[in-house]
C-alpha cells in the first residue's frame, strides 16, 4: 500500500470513523439486469418450451433475454448468464456429414 494511500485511509477514517475502514467485499454480482429469482423464472419457462418443441437456439434464448430486460445484450452476459444456471450449449446431428444419402 502507499503512502498516500494510507494517508487517506487516515484522513477518511478520521472524518467517518470505522464505518469508512470497513472493505466492501469483493466477487459476486456486481452489474446484473434481471435479479437471481427473475433469471430462475426465465429459464423455468424456457425449460419448459424446450420440452415442449425439444430443442431450443440460443437465437430464441437471446430473443426471450431481451425481450424481458428491454434491450440488446452481449455475447458475453448471455453465456455468463447461460453458465450462471448450468446451461450448456449442446447440440446433436441428425445426419452425420459423411453419411451417404442413399443409404
């Protein structure tokens, strides 16, 4: 730590007492759009389209994230949103590529 740093840890402590020396936990949420429980709902009633229709595009999850928040989301917090609730992106081929057609 710094000189100056702690100089103002001094001066802060002074003015506010030990409520300002507390540290602020780090880690968690930080910047979210939708809380815990409405992120559950969501994917609650995706889980069940998917059921339903048996396969789901991250295009449709996509839609369905920013029809809720109200705007255009990232790569990032949707696979971060995806990871958040044990959701993988899986895939299967109903065809295999090398498969000949006349089979």
């Amino acid at each position: 730590m710094s000189k100056s740093k702690v100089y103002r840890y001094l001066e802060n402590y002074n003015k506010s007492g030990v409520n300002y020396v507390k540290f602020k936990e780090r880690g968690r949420r930080r910047r979210f759009y939708l809380s815990l429980e409405e992120e559950k709902e969501l994917f609650a009633s995706m889980s069940e389209k998917s059921l339903q229709c048996l396969t789901l595009n991250i295009s449709d999850i996509r839609n369905e994230v920013e029809a809720k928040i109200g705007h255009k989301i990232s790569d990032d917090y949707l696979w971060d949103l995806l990871h958040r609730h044990n959701w993988k992106k899986k895939s299967h081929r109903l065809i295999h590529p090398k498969s000949n057609e006349e089979d």
